[in-house]
C-alpha cells in the first residue's frame, strides 16, 4: 500500500509540480522522491517535523484535488493502456483491421479530449 501512495504521490507531482508553492514542491521532492524522514525535512529548514507533516499532507490533497478536476494523470494510464492495446491487437492481427482502426480513434479521441 505504501508503495502505491507513494507512486501515485510521485506521479501526480510529475504532473502538476508548476502549479505548487517552491515550498510544497521541496517537501514532496525531498519525502516522496528523495526519500528523507520527516526529521530530516524539518532540520533542512529549521522547522518543526510537525510543520513538514502538515505540510506534506495539504500538498497531497492539493494534488488529489488538482487531479480529480484536471484528470490529466488518469487520462495519461488510459492513453497508455489504449496504445497497449493496440500494440498487442497489431501483434496478433493485421494491419487494417476495422477493430484496429476503432481502437486508433479512440486513442485519437482521448489525445484530443485532453487538449
């Protein structure tokens, strides 16, 4: 379970790391990507571990949040599901297919979907 949050916390920050304060940005960096305890956080910048907890628990709801309205991450794991698809269907068939060709508009569709 742990290793899911933190892939998802991960994930969602690749996506919407523009949109949070330097501050938020360091703290995710430094607990989810880099590893640091939350004590280590703290005595990187002079604050309580407390104030580093808090912290990182707003920004995870921020990017949830930023995630449920903007999607962008969800679109992008069915993006790279429909082109699995796709590659496994073109593996095991030929190329003109009408199922083939459905799957490409649809692909095509979710790509224009998010612009």
């Amino acid at each position: 379970m742990e290793i899911e949050k933190n892939f998802r916390i991960n994930s969602l920050f690749e996506f919407y790391e523009p949109l949070l304060t330097n501050k938020q940005k360091e703290y995710i960096q430094l607990y989810y990507a880099d590893d640091y305890s939350l004590g280590e956080i703290a005595a990187e910048f002079s604050v309580s571990r407390q104030a580093v907890y808090d912290n990182i628990k707003r920004t995870e709801k921020i990017l949830e949040g930023y995630e449920s309205k903007l999607r962008l991450y969800q679109d992008f794991i069915e993006r790279n599901r429909q082109v699995d698809a796709i590659s496994d269907y073109i593996k095991a068939h030929y190329h003109g297919d009408a199922t083939l060709i459905k799957m490409i508009q649809q692909l095509v569709g979710l790509e224009a979907d998010s612009e």
